[in-house]
C-alpha cells in the first residue's frame, strides 16, 4: 500500500525500497490514529451512548498503543534502511528541521503513553497528569503534522498539504471543544450546593440544584462530570455516579462520593449556595436501556453501590415491582453506604438483599468474604430474564464477571462501566 495512496492522489512519488516506504505508510497510519483519540475523548454523547464510557475509554487506550506501535516502528524502519541517512538527519545543527519534528512528536507521544500507563507507579495525580495528557498529545499531533508537511515527499502538492494542515486543525479544535465550548455552555448552566450529608462508608452525598435553568435529565446509573467552584474551565473535574432517583431530576440531583483523595477530600467541606458544574449524563450502566427484561441483579462493592441505589429510589418512585436482587458486599456492616435505606425500600419494592462481608461480627448469619462464584451460585435467578449490573472495584468487577460467565449467564446480560480512565 503505497502510504495512504499518496494522499489521494494520482501523481506517484518516485519508488524507494519496500521497508522504508513501509515505515512512511506506518507513520501516516499511527499519525491519522493519533487523530482519532480527540474523537473518543471529546464527550460526544451520540459515540459514547450505544457502548458505554468505559468501552470507549478502553478503545481508546488499546488503539493508542497500537498508534504508538505504528509511530516507532517508522524511525527503526528507517535505520534498517539506511542507518547513515538517519544518523545525518538527527545532526539538528547541520540538517534541515523536520528530522527535529519527527524526533519533538515521538518525544511527546513517548511521555504521553509512559505517564498513562505507569501513573499510578509514578504517582502522578488525576489532575496534573489530565492536563499533561492534553498537551503532550496536542504536541504530538502538531509536530507530527509539521514533521510530514516538511518532508514533502507525499505532501508535494499545496492541496494535499493543506488536507493534513485542516484535518489536523479539526483534531485539535475538538480540544477546544472540550476546553472551551463545552466550559461556555455549562458556565450558562451552573448548579447550586443545597446540602451535603454524611454517609456510612466514609461517603458523603451532595446534594445541588440548577440555577435559573430547567436541569438535566438522566437515567438510573449513569454519571455526569462535575466541576467544584467559580469556573467550569477548572482541571479539577471528575466523573462521578448519580445517587438520586432519576424522577427527583431535574430539581435536585445527588452524588455520593467517597473520601478517597485530594478533590473528594474537599466534598465535605463545601457550603450550600457555593457553584457547581456539570457535563452529562454519560454512561449506559441503566435498567431504563432493557425495558424488556423481567427482572434485574445489581452486584455492588463499596461505593459502587451508587448507581445501584438510584436504580432502587427510581424504581420505588416510578412503582416497579419487576423483581429485584441487590448483591452487596463491604469490610463490614458499618461500612455498607446506604444500609439502612435499602433495608427500608425492601416493602415499596420486590427486592431481596443479600450482604457480603469480608469481617463480619461473629454472630453474622449471612454471605462471609468477597462476591464470588459460590455465593452468586446460591442467590442469582435461575429462570427468567434477567439484566445483571455491576460497580465497584476492578477486581471486583473482573471477578464477578468471571464467575456470572461460569455460572451460565450470558455475556450480554451484564453490564459494568469502570472510572479507571487511565
């Protein structure tokens, strides 16, 4: 394949050996895939509503490897080639620039995926390292595009050249979008703090209202991104589940947030009447998506319990009695958010609660340890359909997964959606 067809054109540059036109083809391909990826992470909702934020999150770390893959096969191809001539070309003192583009894109791309993959092992926070994300991929985009437009080689019409610089040009724009379009229209819409409430768990709800606009709608368990304080431009934004009942919305909306870190550290702390943000709702972990289904599993660890308990206040708002079965399980009883209040939605509901407790009191009748195979096998409903919903920890999730596939239920009957964007 001659490197994206000469970029759609009928004049052929003149033939060289097969590995380096195949390095040049590789490099058009991983550059056009980096394009892709301010695509996936702009927010669309009409992209991210038939699979779900996590599989297109998780699309788009796998097809930025691959990307990545593709981008540094094209310099060793090179240096297969002709180890001289690249040798030369990277003298950035003596020898035309696009050699020192190539190099600043690989450079950036390079810091790019090493931050996302090992940020945790690094210990790079959320916030610093979102915005490091956003401008090591905008650099290597434009670099690369340089890179490509000085070269010259498939570029050596002005038509074709100012093909790559507008489609390039509408990569980065869909950073703006998010960075500044989408920030406008939310700084029209801001939410005011009513309450915050401590939860078990170490879990806290806040409770906000729009103001001087009708609200969002959304279904039980999905998510919207919140931003705390004055300005919706802030880095400090992060996603987080609906806890309310969807038929509470649009006056109120609530999340409950656990006190894990820096930005949910600060969630007790805010005042009624200080501003909130939100982009949303996102997210296809709903029951309202399988109207059809005569019954539905929720299979909560920790915090995970969030969405899980708007889908309960939802379906006793709306007189649900579809049968339900609520798996949940924690450290101990103290440490089940919400405990007391799905206890109590029991008689508005056809539900049945099973508790799972890694370290629970001696006299403790129920499930002991994690969610597993065992104790799904004892509770799940062997007829019927029946949609099957999963949050809480990764391993968690993987695991109960896992075991739902041995135990017979089909792949397209449960649903998780992972905030690990990382």
């Amino acid at each position: 394949m001659r490197p994206l067809r000469a970029t759609f054109t009928p004049v052929a540059p003149v033939r060289r050996e097969f590995a380096r036109e195949l390095s040049v083809a590789l490099g058009f391909i991983g550059l056009a895939m980096m394009g892709l990826q301010f695509v996936l992470t702009a927010r669309f909702k009409w992209l991210k509503s038939p699979y779900g934020s996590d599989v297109v999150y998780s699309f788009h770390r796998q097809i930025s490897l691959i990307a990545f893959a593709f981008i540094l096969a094209h310099p060793i191809l090179l240096a297969l080639v002709d180890w001289p001539a690249v040798r030369i070309r990277f003298d950035f003192i003596n020898h035309p620039t696009y050699p020192r583009f190539g190099f600043f894109a690989l450079l950036a791309l390079t810091s790019l995926i090493l931050t996302s993959v090992f940020r945790q092992g690094l210990r790079l926070g959320y916030d610093g390292w979102r915005r490091a994300h956003a401008v090591l991929g905008s650099l290597a985009v434009i670099f690369g595009v340089i890179h490509v437009v000085e070269i010259g080689h498939y570029l050596d019409h002005p038509w074709k050249r100012s093909f790559w610089l507008a489609y390039s040009s509408m990569w980065l724009g869909l950073t703006l979008w998010v960075r500044l379009v989408k920030p406008c229209w939310e700084l029209r819409t801001p939410y005011a703090v009513e309450q915050v409430r401590p939860e078990r768990g170490s879990a806290y709800t806040l409770r906000i209202a729009p103001i001087n606009h009708p609200g969002i709608r959304f279904q039980p368990g999905q998510f919207a991104w919140i931003t705390l304080g004055d300005s919706p431009f802030s880095d400090r934004e992060h996603p987080f589940s609906f806890s309310s009942s969807a038929e509470e919305a649009p006056r109120h909306l609530e999340f409950t947030i656990k006190d894990l870190g820096d930005f949910t550290r600060r969630i007790k702390d805010l005042k009624p009447g200080q501003k909130a943000y939100l982009d949303g709702p996102f997210g296809a972990l709903s029951a309202d998506r399988h109207p059809g289904a005569e019954g539905f599993v929720f299979i909560a660890g920790g915090i995970g319990i969030t969405p899980m308990m708007s889908h309960l206040r939802t379906f006793a708002d709306r007189g649900d009695r579809r049968p339900l079965l609520l798996i949940y399980g924690g450290l101990n009883l103290e440490s089940l958010t919400f405990r007391e209040e799905i206890d109590a939605l029991i008689p508005r509901l056809n539900l049945k609660v099973v508790y799972v407790l890694a370290n629970p009191p001696p006299d403790w009748p129920g499930e002991r340890g994690f969610i597993s195979g065992e104790s799904l096998g004892r509770h799940i409903p062997r007829d019927g359909q029946h949609e099957y919903f999963i949050c809480g920890p990764q391993p968690m999730m993987d695991a109960v997964e896992r075991s739902l596939h041995r135990l017979g239920v089909p792949f397209g009957d449960f649903h998780s959606e992972r905030f690990n964007l990382v």
